[in-house]
C-alpha cells in the first residue's frame, strides 16, 4: 500500500497571493480549483451569441 498524500487546505486569505493571471481560482471545503481563461474559440462563441441576442431585443 502507498502512503496518503496530504492535500493542502487553502484559505480565503490564501487568494489574495494567487497571481491575476486571467485564470481563475475558487476554493471548495479548501480544495484549491483552478480554472483556465477561456481561449479564442469560446471567446468567438460568446461574441456570436451576444450579437444573435442583441439584433433579437432590437427587433421585438
């Protein structure tokens, strides 16, 4: 059998000295998660979708 590796538990205040890197960093029962920016391919996706709804609320 292996040996039990120890997670670290992280803190609120932990965040703070995480680098603004454009990911982002969330804690969960202080489990760290890290998140990465989303890349060009959503971003074209979500500018798509803005347009689409935007020309809809002009027209109704």
């Amino acid at each position: 059998m292996g040996m039990a590796v120890a997670i670290p538990h992280y803190t609120v205040d932990d965040l703070e000295h995480f680098p603004h890197d454009g990911n982002r960093y969330e804690l969960l029962d202080g489990v760290l998660l890290v998140t990465p920016a989303p890349g060009y391919p959503h971003e074209t996706i979500v500018s798509n979708v803005v347009q689409a709804l935007m020309l809809a609320v002009q027209v109704s």
